[in-house]
C-alpha cells in the first residue's frame, strides 16, 4: 500500500511570535552562509508567507487540474520553438538584436541577473532528505545536475561564477533589492521546502520549463562573443522530452498521488508557480540598461577612491579632476567636458579618444582602474553617437563563440575515465591539482566520515550538509555530489 505523503498546512499569515519576513537582501545573505543563525528557517517561512501573498493576484496558465499537465507541456514547447524560428527568420531577414544593443548591454545583464543564477536550483536542496522515496526522485535528480553531478565544468554555479569572472561582471554587491527576490525565493525554498511542499513542487515546474527568451539570449551573447554555454547547458537539461521540464510534471504526478487532499495539494501549487512571476526577470533588466546611465554609476563608484589619487595638474575644463570627483552629480557634466576639450572623441573608435590611451595601451598611467566590465560600458559610450546617450548600432556579426575557440586552440582532452571504488572518492576534476593542503585536508576528513559511517543513511546525510547551495560548488561540496550520485545508484 502506497504511503500518503505529509503535506504541513499552508501558512495563510505567520505564526504567533513568527519573525517579520525579512528583506529580499538581507534574507539573501542570511541563507547565502554555508552556516546558517539560528532562526533563519523561521524567517525563510515568513517570507514565503509573504511572496506568496504578492504573487496571489498574477494570473497563472496551468491547466485546472493535474490531468491536464501532460497536455499543456507539449503545445507550450511547441509554441517557444515556433515563435524562436520566428526570431531567426527575422535575424537572418537583417533584423537587429532583439535583446542586446552592444556587449555592454549583454554584461550588465549577466551582472544583474548574478544573484539569482548563483544560487541556481537551491529551490530543490531539501529533497535531498527523501532520497530513499522513489516518488521523489525526479526532484533529487533535478537537483543534482544542477550541481553538474559533482563536475565543475557542469555546476550551474561554478559556470555562472566563471562567466562573470571572466567578463569582470563579478562585482555586483550593490544592486538594488529587487534583483535578489527570485535568488531569495529559491533559498527560501531550500530550508522551508518541507512546510511548503505544494508550493516548491509548483515552483520547479514553471522555473523549469524552457523560456523563449532563454534560446534568445544564448544566440545573442555567442554573437557577441560571450560565451552562452550556461544558457545552452539549460536549454537542453530542460527540455520537455526527457529533461528538467519533464522530470517537474513526472515529479508533481508522483506526489500528488499521495496527498490526502490532491485538490488542495494542486491549488498550493499553482500558487506556488506564480512566484516565479515576482522581482526582476530577464525582460525587465533588460529594459532597464542605459548606457550612460550605467558609465556614470560607474564613474561614482571610482569616485570614492579616486577623488583624492589625482595631482592639481590633473584638471578638465580649468577643474582639477579631484573637484570633480568630489561630487558624483557633476559626473554627467564631467562627461560632457571630455567632449568639449577633446578627452573623448565620440561616435569614433575608442582608441581615438586622448582618455582612453590613459586606460588601454603600452603607456596607459590608469591602467589597471577599470574591470573588463567596465571599460567595455566606456568603450561603447564613446563608440555610441554624441547627440544621445543610447548606444551603438548593432555591431556586425561576428564568429561564434565556439567557432572562434576552436580556432585558437586545441579541442580540450575528454575528462579521464575512472575506474574502481576508489572513482567514489577521487574523481578528478578541472583545478583539483594543486589545490592548497586545507582542501586537501577538508576532502580527507570528508571521505574519512563517510568511510567510518554506520549506515548508508549515516552518509548520505553527511554528503548532503556539503550539497547545501553555498557549499555544493566548493571542492568538498562538488566530491560530496560524486559521492552521493554513486551512492544513490
């Protein structure tokens, strides 16, 4: 006979004595330590009470009943693709990007979408607890190629991380609130997931479905020659065949059939799928680039430091640059006296312009001021037209990302194949080489405890606190994912 799943009640207000919902920051940075204070589970439910209550008014396009889910998966897939075909007639009929108007653009959306991708898939951390449940085991599976099985060419986050590195997009510290509620929701859902269950179950399945604007963004950042390899990893693990997408309706199906009220169950998680709708999305940061704007934000933020850096020689417009530093709302009339005395030629090459020699070249007395970030949104601000502040035409089509790669160097090796018990423990990886002996140390004493447990549910627990998503991507953390994939079977 078929166990009933438990399924806590939904939290309608917080409870007596529960803690105010704390802010999308600060709940983010709570649950973003790999040890969390007491009473961070406690704020995580209060949040989602709250997210939920904001997301009660979206409509949502599930079908009415669960029945209807295997019917609604294909059209919607069948539709992304038919309206991408679109998109790339359009593209090859000359039309411009539709996302992206230069590179800058594209970085500063890799920058703003930085605190919701580096917690990808934390949503699901809590299934990890009912690995032994067959019902649940789409979601485990889920959740474990999120952190790429344990390879760190294959975790979401170690490739999102890398990709912003790679760009100088790695600073994102001071984005507003509203960039952290989806990164947010998703750890809520990591340490509140077993009181929310419906809700988490409808979550994954609308975050897992594959958007149009995922195939669109990917196409783009390779035409801009960004790297897209962590959009395209999604576009094809999620996938409504025999990827995430369907792995989240399989996983509802399961479950639900154990519930003791399904129809309560399923109306949890159409609640649960309209959060998905909250905070800022792809669209909306998208829309929200200026070029200028964001060279100023820029220009502000070097201001803290550089304001007193400069000599009395320094000056622009008969002003020593160090006046002009002072206050960060003459930053826009600064730029316009770059202009004016001949500093910044735009419209032109960059390399035109007598400023940018200061931060680029054999010379360059600035070298070294700027991120790669940042001076891509400087390059381009002097590449865009004088009269306005938008940007550039669309630069022409270049090489693809991967074209231009294999080019320029020598295909990879395939990773090793490993052999034996001891593949449990050490399955190579990309850096583990040279790793500093605290590590090495750390991996040691983690295989010691698994070796020593008393039961295989002894050490699945054990690998599990190392999975949790701000450890899953560190050294100890990716080995305790090989581990508990080969323990799962």
């Amino acid at each position: 006979m078929q166990s009933t799943v438990f399924v806590p009640p939904h939290f309608d207000a917080p409870r007596p004595g529960a803690p105010a919902a704390a802010s999308c920051r600060a709940l983010y940075d709570t649950l973003s330590q790999a040890d969390l204070p007491a009473g961070a589970e406690a704020d995580a439910q209060a949040y989602l009470v709250g997210q939920l209550a904001r997301a009660a008014a979206h409509p949502c396009d599930l079908p009415d009943t669960p029945a209807g889910l295997d019917g609604w998966i294909a059209p919607r897939g069948a539709a992304i693709g038919a309206e991408y075909q679109h998109y790339l007639a359009g593209r090859r009929d000359g039309a411009p990007r539709r996302f992206f108007t230069n590179k800058s653009h594209a970085l500063y959306f890799l920058r703003c979408v930085a605190p919701t991708k580096l917690v990808d898939g934390a949503w699901l951390y809590g299934t990890l607890q009912r690995w032994q449940e067959n019902d649940f085991r789409p979601l485990v599976k889920t959740y474990v190629e999120e952190l790429g099985d344990g390879l760190p060419d294959k975790n979401h986050v170690t490739l999102y991380q890398r990709l912003l590195d790679n760009h100088g997009c790695a600073e994102w510290d001071d984005l507003d609130g509203a960039h952290f509620t989806q990164g947010a929701l998703q750890l809520a859902l990591a340490y509140a997931g077993d009181a929310f269950l419906p809700e988490m179950i409808g979550y994954n399945l609308g975050y897992e479905q594959l958007p149009l604007h995922l195939l669109i963004t990917a196409y783009e950042l390779n035409e801009l020659g960004i790297d897209p390899y962590y959009f395209t990893l999604h576009i094809t693990v999620d996938n409504g065949s025999t990827g995430h997408a369907r792995d989240a309706v399989e996983a509802l199906q399961r479950v639900i059939a154990r519930a003791a009220n399904p129809a309560e169950f399923y109306r949890r998680v159409r609640e649960g799928y309209k959060l998905n709708e909250l905070g800022e999305h792809t669209a909306s940061v998208i829309a929200s680039f200026d070029l200028e704007e964001e060279l100023v934000r820029i220009l502000a933020a070097k201001a803290v430091v550089g304001q007193n850096m400069h000599s009395d020689y320094c000056r622009v417009a008969g002003k020593t640059i160090n006046a002009w530093l002072a206050d960060p709302q003459q930053i826009p009339t600064l730029l316009r006296a770059f202009q004016t005395t001949g500093w910044i030629k735009r419209g032109a090459a960059p390399n035109e312009s007598r400023f940018w020699g200061l931060l680029q070249g054999d010379h360059a007395e600035m070298f070294g001021v700027f991120s790669s970030y940042e001076l891509q949104v400087l390059a381009d601000w002097i590449a865009s037209p004088a009269q306005d502040g938008d940007s550039a035409s669309p630069a022409p089509r270049v090489a693809s990302f991967r074209a231009r790669q294999r080019a320029q160097a020598p295909a990879r090796n395939a990773a090793p194949k490993v052999h034996g018990a001891r593949a449990l423990i050490r399955y190579p990886y990309a850096g583990q080489a040279g790793e500093h002996e605290a590590e090495n140390d750390q991996l040691r004493k983690l295989e010691q405890a698994v070796a020593l447990a008393p039961s295989t549910s002894a050490a699945m627990k054990l690998l599990t606190a190392h999975m949790s998503p701000a450890r899953h991507h560190t050294p100890t953390g990716l080995m305790a994912t090989r581990m508990f994939v080969r323990l799962l079977g």
